[in-house]
C-alpha cells in the first residue's frame, strides 16, 4: 500500500543505512534491475532541478542559498551540517517551515484546542473504517503509543501524518534529535542569527481541512499498511537524500506504492494530492516571504528538500521571477 512512501515524503516535505542509524534496512532502489533503476531515474531528471540539495541564487545584489533537508534524524545529519553552516555567517536571517516560535505555539495551541486534532462531532475513525481497517489501525497506533481510545477520536490526516513516521525513528525523535533542518536552526540560534518562519504556525491543519473527507481515509489506510515495510523504505529514501537525489524519491515512492498492490489510479491521485496540498501551494506562498527577507540581505533558505525541484519547485518560481540559480553542492 501507500505507507512505504508516505513517511519518506513527509520526511522531505515537513520534517542500507550505515550500523547504529535510525532505520536500518536494504536499500530497495539499488535492488532493482539496472533498466528499472535507468528508467525511474529518466522520470526524476524530467523535472527541473531534480538532483541537488544546496543552490545559490541572486537577482541583482540580492542573494539567497537554499538547502533543501531532511527532517528525520540519520548518522549522517552531522557530517553533512558541517557543509552548511558556514552560510550562515554571512546571512542576515535563516528561514524554515516552522522555527522554535512556531513549534512552539502549535505544540500549546493542540494541548489546548481539541479542535485542531480530534474529531469533536460526527462519527469517530471506527464508525467510519470498515473492521479490517480499524483494526490494523489500533495495531499501528499502539505501536506508536498512541491507544485506541486515543486514535479513534483523531483526524484521519493528522492521524495519517502521525502514523507515518516509522517507529524505527520515534526513540531518537522523543529525545529531542532532529534531522538537518533542526540542526541549522540550532547553528543559527548559536551565532544569534534571527529565524523567521515561510509560512503561519497553523498551515498543516489549514491544508488538511483541504483534503476531502474519503481521501482523509484513503490517507489514513495508507499509513497503516505494509508497516513491516516502512524501515527498508526510510532506508532508501535516506540513501537517495544523502546521495543528492531528492526527486528520484518521488518516483521511487510512486513504485514502491504500485508494487504493493494499489492500483495506478489511486497510486496517481495519491501522488497528485500530495504535490498538491502539500507542496506546489505552499511554494508559491512561500516566494513572497523569501523575496522580502532577501530584500533585507543575503538569507539562507532551508525547507524540505521535495519542495525545490518541479516544475513548481520553489527554484523554478524563483527563476520565472528573476532569479539566477546555481547548483552549490
């Protein structure tokens, strides 16, 4: 199903590997025959900027560099932090998806707001799933210590989201580890650099409202099959990230979700709502509040890595608005 590719997007679009990495498993993409891997890696470079996670752009005196990260935690996070600080020194601001105000303000705003994160009236998960599914439901929720009474009142894609993230992540996660976004907004509050955040604290539950109550499920039952799956999946979408190839996991997650069953139909609508509620619509959003930080002095970028490539990356807006793009890395 769908799960094998959901959490390695959400690891791109929000937030073998070697011994002693988070998700460990076989690397699915170097598994499969050379024409397979020749032809999905055709597919990825089709889309503008497909390859690359640190860009230089100007227009005039104006400067940005733009880091697309990781938001999971891996051995390789450090090593690869050590290359990208050093733009910060010369940056007036960093600017992420959420900064320390930002997590801080939703983390306070679900505590106190049921609204933001259960279903307050109509029927819960269980009145709306059929047994099978709310049944495999509670095995994955409680695998996330998440209890049935719990999940049963959550929103389907908030819960979806949640149930994403493999568990292979969650120990480091809940000590406070973080992949290379955390990192540089640790670097930029050491140098007392001001982080400023793309979008409003709240977007997440504004673009879930978006999404159609029966795609919430489908959603929802993807992240919650083929769970057995999901750490070789994780695997191989940290492999690809780290070899600077952030699109190939687009079309990789579009096989893996084929190859376990679903239908191309829904393989393809699943792919296209992704792209649609959570990239393409942010990025353009986003140009705005890049373009006036920028205005201000040179400004580090750094945002999940899938929201640069495409034909409605944040790159490609920034080039049909002006903008020089250079490949840094």
């Amino acid at each position: 199903m769908l799960r094998s590719f959901i959490a390695p997007l959400i690891s791109l679009l929000w937030f073998g590997l070697p011994a002693g990495a988070v998700c460990v498993g076989d690397n699915l993409f170097n598994a499969l025959a050379p024409e397979q891997q020749a032809r999905l890696t055709a597919d990825a470079n089709a889309a503008p900027w497909a390859e690359g996670l640190v860009f230089g752009a100007t227009k005039g005196a104006q400067q940005l560099t733009l880091i697309g990260t990781y938001h999971m935690p891996d051995d390789r996070v450090a090593g690869f932090l050590d290359t990208l600080t050093p733009a910060l020194d010369g940056a007036k601001a960093l600017l992420v998806e959420a900064g320390p105000e930002e997590q801080k303000t939703l983390k306070d705003a679900m505590s106190s707001d049921p609204d933001l994160t259960f279903i307050t009236s109509g029927p819960t998960l269980p009145e709306q799933l059929s047994d099978a599914d709310w049944q495999r439901l509670i095995k994955v929720a409680e695998e996330h210590g998440l209890p049935a009474v719990v999940a049963a009142k959550m929103k389907p894609a908030l819960l979806a989201m949640m149930l994403a993230i493999p568990t292979c992540a969650t120990p480091e996660l809940a000590q406070g580890k973080g992949g290379v976004d955390m990192g540089l907004i640790a670097a930029a509050q050491a140098r007392g650099l001001p982080i400023r955040a793309v979008e409003p604290w709240n977007t997440v539950f504004t673009l879930f409202d978006r999404i159609a109550p029966a795609d919430s499920l489908d959603l929802l039952r993807a992240a919650t099959a083929e769970a057995d799956e999901t750490p070789a999946a994780m695997a191989t979408m940290s492999d690809l990230y780290f070899e600077r190839k952030p699109r190939l996991i687009f079309e990789m997650s579009r096989l893996l979700a084929t190859r376990a069953g679903e239908s191309p139909e829904l393989v393809d609508r699943q792919m296209q709502l992704t792209d649609t509620v959570l990239t393409a619509g942010r990025n353009h959003a986003w140009i705005p509040v890049i373009e006036a930080a920028a205005a201000e002095g040179p400004v580090v970028v750094a945002v999940g890595a899938l929201h640069l490539s495409g034909k409605e990356g944040v790159l490609e807006l920034l080039r049909a608005d002006g903008w020089t793009i250079t490949r840094k890395d």
